[in-house]
C-alpha cells in the first residue's frame, strides 16, 4: 500500500529506545512484513547495533539524529571506532550555541 503512495523508505523512530525500553522488535514485526521499501531505524543505536540490524537484514539504513548534535564529525568517529560523545538535552532549544553547536571535532577544528 504504501509503495501504492510513491513511499520511497519508512523511518521507524525508536523513541522509547531513548528512554533505555527498546520497541525496535515490534516496531518491524509490524512494519517489515507490510513494506517491502528501505526501511530506516532511529533511536537509542549505537553503530555496533546499528550495524547489527542492518546485517541481519532487518533494516536498510540507521540514523543517528541525536549523536550528530555532539559529534560534528559523527561519520568519521564510526569509521575509526572513536568515542562517541552524548549530546546534551538540557542545553536543546535553549537559547545559544552553548552544548548545542559546540561541540569540537576529533581533530579539535570546528
């Protein structure tokens, strides 16, 4: 049906993963068998699991909103295995660039 509609992918956002209870699982028992597009899950994925998922064929793509916040440079960080910072939600929407678009790169250059 929704290929019917010109639907190109689906994202799935996972945003009970945030809070640390995944619904990933039943997300794509619901979805995957109903679409036959790319899907894509976001929420609560680091790369290894992101990874994962795709391998096993249950998703096409993994996006990682909430990392790119903290990390400018979030595609190189997951091709190097470096550290991964966590973005901080008390600083969203609040005003400055403070914790928000300040976070330096890897090779300490904005």
């Amino acid at each position: 049906m929704l290929q019917e509609l010109g639907v190109a992918f689906v994202e799935i956002a996972d945003t009970n993963a945030w809070g640390g209870k995944a619904d990933r699982d039943d997300l794509l028992k619901m979805i995957k068998p109903n679409f036959s597009g790319a899907i894509m899950l976001n929420g609560g994925l680091t790369p290894e699991l992101a990874e994962e998922i795709i391998l096993s064929g249950r998703i096409d793509l993994a996006s990682f909103a909430r990392s790119y916040i903290a990390n400018p440079d979030l595609p190189e960080r997951i091709a190097i295995h470096a550290p991964i910072r966590e973005a901080l939600p008390e600083a969203w929407y609040g005003g400055s660039s403070s914790g928000y678009t300040d976070f330096p790169r890897l090779s300490g250059q904005d």
